[in-house]
C-alpha cells in the first residue's frame, strides 16, 4: 500500500504590509490541514482503493478508459487538450487519437477538462464548469437529483459518479457494452441500473472484494459494496494526491519574505490591486467560486442539452435565463502548468488568457483558432468553429459578458504572469509516483 504525507504547514503568517504596497487586506491566509475534507488525511486504506480505481480502466463501459486518461499525473491533472476525446480514443495528452474505425469518436467533449488540484478542500462547494454538482447546508445535491445516493462524503465523491455515465466520456455507444444495456432495459432511464451494472463488476472481483472490505466498515460482503462506497473512495484519493498547496506564494504567506522575487512582489500587488484579478480570483485558492461571462470564444459541440454549438454554462443547471453562458471561476493554483485555457480551451498560452481578460470584447473578435490543443479530423475540425463564426451565436457570447477592460503596460503584463508563475508547486511531480503498474481487474493501465 503507498504511503502518504501531509505537505509541510507552516505556524507563522507574514506582517503583509511591511513586505509590499498592494493590497494588504485581500491577501489570503495560508492554507492548513483543516481546510481540506478528512482534515487532508483520510484513511489509507480508502485512498488506496480510490486509487486503484482512478486508474482502473473497468469503470468505462467498453473498458478502455480511465478516470486518469482525462486527469492524469504525467498532464497535472488535466488531458493538455483544449476539448477533450473521450471513450473511443487512444493514447495519452497532446498524443490522444480520436480513434479507428467503428470505435472511432462521435464528437469531441464540450467543455475542457478542469485541473483537479485541491479541489478536496472544504471550500470548493461546486463543482463543474456549471456548478451542476454542490454541497448545501451539508447535504450532497447532483445532477441526478433523488436519485443521488446516500452517504456520499462530499460534493467531489458526488461528482465521481457521472464521467462514468457519460457517453462521450466513459459509458460508450448504445449495445456497446452491458451498462449501455442497462439504461436501455431501465424504463425509467435513471441512473442506480447503471451504477449497480458498474458495481457488479467489482463485486465479483476478489481483489476489489478485499480493498472494499478494509476501506470501509460498513463492507461485509460483496453484496455491500454501492457506488457511494466507490465515490468516496475516488474522492479520497484526489483530496489527497493533488492536494497543491506548497507554491512560492504559499511559502510567502507562511512567513518567508524571500520566496518571491521582486518581480513577481510586483505581479502580487497588481493581481490585488489595479488589475483587479482578485475580485473573481480570491481566496486560498484563488477563486471566489462563482459564476461569470467573460467571452471565451465558443469551440466544438457546445455543452450538454439541446443548444448545439452554444454552452448555457451556468444556465444548464439553474435553468435562469440570466445565467446562460456563464461559468465557474476556476482556482489559479498551478495555472502555469495546466493550460489550455478557458471552458472551451480557447487559448493555448498563460499569456494568451491573460490578455483576454485584459480586453475580452476585442480578444473574441480577434481570436485566433490556430491555437487550439486538438487532435485533427476533417469532420471534427469542420465543426469546430460554428458557435464562433456564426455572428449571431457569437452576439450571445458578448451579451452574457460580466468583465471589463483593465489598462496594463506590457512590463505589468510581464509581473502579473511572474506572479501567476509563484502559485506552482513543483512538488505536484511527485504525483507521478501515485500511478500505479497494475490495477486489480488486470486491465492495462497505459492509455
């Protein structure tokens, strides 16, 4: 079993006033232990299970995809794609194929994959670019509605559940595979068939049956283990194994005044201040975890729903006309290495985003597709820019948007990306000692 260790929390914070001109009163405190669900250490046992199973392709349909094939170590945490190729596919990255043949891919994923990074903390309440997922007044709400299951430790463990059951991602083509037959034999189209489908093939694995039973109490037997087990199992791993919090900007909350350099001191005081990032880009993690438009130009099929080439962002679960085309901010942590960027990975440089933000009005209508993160495919190519080339899909995308130019010389330009730069923890490369060689259904864990 791999052993894991609490990254180093420091006791003292810095007098923020003496060391820079910004503004003093925004900046965070540091990140401790107590900030993360499980208190950052949940069993070893139940992260060892969510492990296995991260990597273990027998959680997609066809089995042939991972959890990490699109939230891999070796890309932190993300695929390095602008949108996604999800089941069907092959390979890892920026190598991923759309596939061969009849297996070959229907369309690409609609949103870009998000970076997994601390989201075990107790603050990330939402989850998705929509927010669909959320955790309220301790109670787990998911897309799924009273058919949520029980007993689910978190909003992060009720996320897990639904990649699985996506088509794109990981569930596979109708008759493709006996979980797709379940939803076809299920007359009410819910969701527990499929989970329960998944769910048999662990309970007939003798290895899976062991790692379950010292996981969790309530494990008896195989006939015990539910898919709330295997969603906080997942959860526990990531709450753990890309948990980021050991940043040059980490170190200067804790109380070291050299951890950053006079440039990115600059960079920190604008972001604070006259750039005005942090008014959406606040808190420990740098995301006031709320929802905006800020004009990202519209790539591939669009979200899920019935608005092909468009995404009604937030509106998809609010179902508030206010609310279309807006998105959850993301957390900053470890930004420099996990570009694209954007909920259609528009933009394929840190700088690139930055100078959107800067300007996002004229940046839409200037956008330059060359840099998007795709594998190409004739069909799939040709469909790419329809939401964005069809002006009238393009004035929705202008209408919804929530953001205002700032004015920076390209010098500041330069320091807030330094700044942007200190909030990477080199420490995420020992993630990749949490890929395992094997996995217990014997499956191949290379993608």
């Amino acid at each position: 079993m791999m052993k894991f260790k609490s990254p180093l929390i420091g006791l003292s914070t810095l007098l923020f006033g003496v060391v820079h001109t910004g503004q003093a009163d925004e900046l965070p405190s540091p990140v401790v232990d107590t900030d993360y669900h499980y208190n950052g250490a949940p069993s070893e046992e139940l992260v060892e299970l969510g492990r296995l199973l991260f990597f273990d392709k027998i959680m997609s349909g066809n089995k042939n995809i991972s959890c990490a094939t699109c939230h891999s170590p070796l890309t932190f945490s993300g695929d390095g794609l602008s949108l996604g190729v999800g089941e069907g596919g092959s390979g890892l990255g920026r190598y991923r194929n759309t596939g061969e043949g009849d297996d070959a891919v229907e369309g690409r994923i609609g949103r870009h994959a998000p970076h997994l990074y601390n989201l075990g903390a107790k603050e990330f309440t939402h989850m998705n670019w929509n927010g669909i997922h959320f955790e309220a007044n301790g109670q787990v709400n998911t897309a799924a509605n009273r058919d949520t299951p029980p007993d689910l430790d978190n909003v992060l463990a009720g996320q897990a559940l639904f990649p699985i059951l996506n088509q794109n991602e990981m569930l596979g083509d109708p008759i493709e595979n006996e979980i797709v037959a379940r939803l076809i034999l299920s007359r009410n189209n819910s969701f527990p068939p499929l989970w329960n489908a998944y769910m048999e093939r662990l309970r007939v694995n003798p290895d899976y049956v062991s790692l379950f039973d010292a996981a969790f109490s309530d494990v008896n037997s195989p006939a015990d283990i539910q898919i709330q087990h295997y969603a906080n199992a997942v959860a526990a791993f990531q709450t753990v194994a890309f948990r980021s919090d050991n940043s040059p900007f980490d170190a200067y909350l804790r109380g070291n005044s050299e951890a950053l350099t006079a440039q990115q001191l600059r960079g920190m005081d604008l972001f604070y201040g006259a750039a005005n990032c942090s008014s959406c880009h606040s808190g420990k993690f740098q995301t006031d975890h709320q929802f905006y438009g800020i004009a990202i130009p519209q790539v591939g099929p669009g979200g899920e729903g019935r608005t092909p080439h468009q995404d009604r962002g937030r509106a998809e679960a609010t179902r508030n006309d206010e609310d279309w085309g807006k998105f959850r901010t993301p957390s900053l942590r470890n930004v420099a290495l996990t570009a694209p960027y954007g909920h259609t990975g528009a933009y394929a440089t840190l700088r690139g985003i930055v100078m959107h933000h800067l300007d996002p009005l004229t940046a839409l209508e200037n956008y330059d597709p060359s840099q998007l993160v795709k594998p190409s495919r004739d069909d799939l190519d040709a469909d790419d820019l329809i939401g964005y080339d069809d002006l009238s899909l393009r004035q929705i995308v202008i209408d919804a948007n929530d953001l205002q130019p700032v004015s920076l010389s390209e010098a500041e330009v330069n320091d807030l990306l330094a700044f942007l730069e200190s909030l990477t923890d080199f420490n995420v490369m020992e993630q990749l000692e949490w890929i395992p060689q094997s996995v217990p259904s014997g499956l191949p864990v290379k993608d």
